[in-house]
C-alpha cells in the first residue's frame, strides 16, 4: 500500500513501511523532498516557520478546499491525495511571487527564517478566500508566526497591502492561483482518494484510514485492548504530547459523518471533526437567525484560541474526553 501526494506539483509515491508511523510532513518535505525553505523550529504550532500549504477536497461536500498548515504537526500519512505547496512551488529564482516581492520591498524581512512561513501564510489566506480579504482579517491571521527581527510593523505593512481595503488593492491582479501543468488539463487528482489504507508496520504499529463512522467503530471493535489514537489535525499533539506507547492510529479526517452540520430553527448541530476555521464559518452564517445571537459570542471566543494554521486543521470537540483542561475553552 502507498500514500499518493504532490509536492509543487511534482508526485510522490510513499510507501508507509519505510518511515516511521509518525513521521511529519515537516520532516518528509525537508529530508525526503529535499525542499529546506519550509523551516522546523518549535514541533507545537506555534512558531509559524513551517507553514505550507494544502490543496484537498472536503470530505463531506466535495467542495476543493485550501488551507494553510503547520508541517510540524500535520503527520505525513494523513496526507494522501493532498497537493502541497511548499515556498519553493510559490516563488523562487526564477520567478517571486507578489506576496514575497512586497515582503522585501517594504523591508518586512531580515534574517529570513521567518519569512517563508509569513509568506505561506498569507498565500494561504488569500488563496482560500480567493483574494477577498481585509486589512483587519489579515492582521488578525498572523497570530501564529513569530519574529524576532523587525517588530512586526514591517512584515504587516506588507500583508495589509494584500487587503481589498488597502490602498494597494488595485495592484494586485497579478496574484494568480498556482498552476503546475501551464496550458495542460487539471489531472484533478486531488479528486482521487483510496478506498482503504491499513498499513502494519515492523513493531506491530498500525496506520489506518477510515472513510466513514462505521469504519471507525469496526476497527475501535476489532482492536481489542491496543491503545489507540483517533487522528485528526493532531494540534493536540503540540500541546499534549501524544503517549508514545500507542499501537494504533486511526486516521478520521476522511469521514463525511463528522464534517457535517445541520441547523434547524431551533438547534445547530456540528460533527465533531469540523476544524475550527470550519466551525467559524459556520457560526458566521447562522449568528443572525432568531434564537443564535448567542453564536456571535462564541464565534469571539474560538477567535481567540491558538492561530489560523491551527484553526485550520484543528477539530472542536476531538480531544474532550482525553483533555478536560480543553473544556475550558
């Protein structure tokens, strides 16, 4: 079995057996793809140095999606069928993008370490609102990249200039969305998802892909007493390190029975694996029906957890019942 993915649009067939069961995307586009702009620093989300990119389609509405992510924590078995985009596949040598042209030109770099993940961030921001964004959107969007160099000022002068109400907005048409294969049909292999993935590997450690709540339940059954761990965006991980003893990992961010929600004039029930930025969405759309004033508050609150590239993959109920410090939320 192989896990199927491009990175910048070259295609990688991994085969699971020969990394470790844990191995990050972080370490597989650094080491393996040999790309080095994607920086490793603090392994928690945090630091923002590793953002990339992902191109995927939404489990539950087939809509294509695109989000920004930290490597460090985003495990690279989860990533099959996605397309990465890593700093080199937006601009390098031979060609800067916009994003990391203005970046320079308003002095919003100096040693550069951070540079590449403010770029990615922001590429990601744009790219998944189609360009639409607002001065105040964008500066609320950098929480999680950290400088140590310019004192911010510089790096945001340059990302607010992105915003549809900035005084640069008529300048920015030249912000085009990433083709791989120029003048060639989209092979739409994000499309493509395997049916199934159960990977054993040499210590007995398990990797498997689930693609609906039965699959979950059928193997949760069948894995008897082995300690387990249902994967999703594996933020937690940052936080909480994970128990290094665990024997099964059982990838749930291909089921649609939890990416799903449903309002009625009364209730707003949300799956429990919709990421946060999901959930965000979500509140936004419904805060002004009668009776859900109440989502606007808490639509504040979720504001305020951790950053954008964490949102972005992290769910809104998954670690509850392991972690009763998220409750307080």
């Amino acid at each position: 079995m192989s896990i199927d993915l491009k990175v910048n649009g070259k295609p990688y067939k991994v085969f699971p057996q020969n990394y470790p069961v844990d191995m990050t995307l972080n370490t597989f586009i650094r080491q393996h793809a040999k790309l080095p702009g994607t920086k490793f620093m603090c392994q928690e989300g945090g630091c923002g140095v590793c953002i990339c990119v992902i191109k995927g389609r939404h489990p539950d509405t087939k809509e294509m999606r695109t989000w920004a992510t930290n490597s460090c924590l985003t495990l690279l078995n989860a990533c099959d069928g996605w397309e990465v985009i890593t700093i080199e596949g937006v601009g390098n040598k031979k060609g800067y993008h916009p994003i990391q042209t203005r970046l320079a030109h308003l002095n919003g770099t100096q040693c550069g370490y951070c540079s590449p993940g403010m770029v990615m961030n922001m590429y990601g921001l744009l790219e998944s609102r189609s360009g639409k964004v607002n001065m105040e959107e964008i500066e609320n969007s950098f929480g999680g990249n950290i400088c140590r160099c310019t004192g911010y000022r510089p790096i945001l002068d340059a990302m607010k200039s992105f915003g549809v109400d900035s005084q640069y907005s008529k300048d920015i048409e030249d912000l085009e969305k990433i083709c791989f294969k120029p003048g060639t049909k989209c092979s739409e292999t994000c499309k493509k998802r395997k049916n199934k993935l159960h990977v054993v590997f040499d210590d007995g450690t398990e990797w498997i892909k689930a693609n609906s709540v039965d699959d979950v339940l059928e193997h949760l059954e069948k894995n008897g007493s082995k300690s387990y761990m249902l994967v999703a965006g594996n933020t937690a991980h940052g936080v909480y390190r994970r128990h290094r003893h665990i024997k099964v990992f059982i990838d749930v961010n291909q089921v649609p029975e939890l990416r799903t929600y449903h309002v009625s004039e009364e209730e707003l029930e949300l799956g429990g694996n919709l990421s946060l930025t999901e959930t965000m969405d979500i509140l936004r759309l419904v805060k002004s029906k009668p009776g859900f004033s109440f989502c606007k508050e808490v639509l504040h609150h979720i504001d305020l957890i951790a950053n954008v590239p964490v949102r972005n993959v992290s769910m809104n109920i998954h670690w509850f019942h392991l972690q009763v410090d998220f409750a307080l939320w």
